[in-house]
C-alpha cells in the first residue's frame, strides 16, 4: 500500500495568474509604467544610435586627422618658406580652409549614413514600430547629427586657428574674423553634413546619397572650370560664386570671386536649401511606406 501524501500548501497567485473580477481569463499587470513618449525619447534613442555605431567613429576620427592635420602641414609649409613680414597682411585662420573641404567629405559620409544606413538594413521598421510619429524621428536625427556634427568641427578648427595663429607671422586675426573662421563654417559644415542626412532619407540608398552629395559639392566648380566659350561666362561666373568650395572660402575672406556671396550670407544660403529639403523629407516620410 501506497502512503497517503500530505495536501500541498494553497499558495496566492501570481499578478499575471490572477483572472479579473467577472472573466475567466488571466490578465497581467506591466510592473514597467506607461508614459506618454515625446521628443527627449526620441533623442536619446537617436544618441544611443550615433554613439554606439562604428562608422561614427571612423568617419569622425578621419575628419579631424584630416582637418587637424592638413591645417597644421599647410601652415607649417608656408611657415618654412615664408620670409620675415611677407605675411603680414595676411589671415593665419585662411590656412585652415584646405583641411575642412576635404573633411567635409567625412560629415556628409556620416549624414547620409545616419538615415540611409536604416533602410538599407531594415532597422528603420523598429525605430518607426517604437515611434510611430515620423517626423518626430527625423527631427530628433537632425537635431542629435547637426549638434555633434557642429562640436566636432568646431572644437578642430580652434584648433587649427590657434596652432596657426601661433605657428605663423602674420597679424592677429580680428573677432569677426575669428568668429567666422571659427563658429561660421562650423555652423555651414554641421549644414552641409544635415542636408546629406536628408539628402538621405529622401534617396534611401547610401552609395547613391553620397555620390549625389559629392556631386553638389565638388561639380559645380569642375563644370566652371572648363568653360571656356564667351556665351557661357554668366554661367561660369555664377557656378564659381555659388559653389560650396567658394562659400566655405567667403569665411576665410578668400573669395575665388569679387561677386556673389560674401560675409555671413553662405550660411543663410545653406540654412535655406537645408530648410527645403527638410521639408520635402518630412513630405515624403509622411507619404511613403517604410
């Protein structure tokens, strides 16, 4: 004969076991409380994003090694070869200027990556699935690009500008010069680098993006400088004046030409076209499936 076995203890359902009054069915209680998202979420997921990836820290690492050290070897250069007082009407910032065009290549890489990258792997669904307001997403990837995008580039040209003020005899630099050289292209390349980013959202396709990006950049004086017929020079003069090459070197004072843009007007230039292709960005969010 078997031996009877006590009765087990009766214990209390867990929350999720426990069925509500009146249902038959068990039901469970998130102990993870629900709060109503808004755009500091999505700015700490875009954070997260831009921080932990590694091409952030490639193409951030090459941009100030080029424009660090570019700057740093052209006014060394000219340093060497220079005689006493030859550059004394000249600005030592202007030396910075090679450095941060080829740079700039790297920030319009990093922005098109930032929502190209998404669609090309398909991480754009979760990010829409876990914030479905869209255009709450691209702002918050605008806002986290151009702020990192401005410290960066900022922090090396002060760089720059310093070591060259130091390295070089020549005269010391004015506070307009010293906030256009500085804080201005800062602001025009973090720009640049935003409009590659939407450039992106809108194209979808990283290689393409780019090349559309580097096109903008880099065609416009190209195409100039091989126009040589009489009837194309209104078209030549305004591909030099308009080129971004030629409005990066309006805040160094080195204008290629004696028109078009000059002082802060590059960067209103740029916010503008920015401001466009924000617009048309959200558009097409807005309309088209992920």
């Amino acid at each position: 004969m078997s031996t009877p076995q006590p009765p087990m203890p009766q214990t209390a359902a867990p929350n999720w076991q426990a069925a509500a009054p009146g249902s038959s069915y068990p039901t469970y209680t998130s102990p993870i409380p629900v709060v109503r998202t808004h755009l500091g979420h999505a700015l700490a997921s875009e954070w997260t994003k831009i921080r932990s990836v590694r091409s952030t820290i490639w193409t951030l690492g090459v941009f100030v090694l080029l424009v660090v050290g570019i700057g740093l070897a052209a006014a060394a250069l000219v340093a060497a070869n220079s005689s006493d007082g030859s550059l004394s009407g000249d600005s030592p910032l202007a030396f910075g200027f090679f450095g941060l065009l080829l740079g700039s290549m790297c920030i319009i890489t990093l922005g098109v990556l930032t929502t190209a990258s998404e669609y090309g792997t398909g991480m754009i669904r979760t990010t829409m699935t876990a914030c479905p307001t869209r255009g709450r997403v691209l702002l918050a990837k605008a806002i986290v690009f151009f702020v990192v995008a401005f410290v960066v580039t900022l922090g090396s040209a002060v760089l720059v500008a310093l070591a060259d003020v130091a390295m070089l005899d020549a005269r010391e630099p004015s506070t307009q010069e010293w906030l256009k050289g500085t804080v201005g292209i800062s602001l025009y390349i973090a720009l640049l680098g935003l409009l590659s980013l939407l450039v992106g959202s809108i194209i979808r396709h990283s290689a393409g993006a780019i090349t559309i990006m580097i096109g903008v950049v880099l065609a416009p004086l190209v195409m100039a400088l091989f126009m040589f017929s009489e009837s194309l020079q209104d078209l030549q003069q305004a591909l030099f004046e308009y080129s971004i090459p030629n409005q990066l070197s309006v805040f160094y004072a080195q204008s290629l030409t004696d028109s078009g843009p000059s002082g802060w007007e590059p960067l209103w230039i740029m916010l503008g076209v920015t401001a466009a292709a924000f617009a048309a960005a959200y558009a097409l969010l807005e309309k088209r499936d992920v």
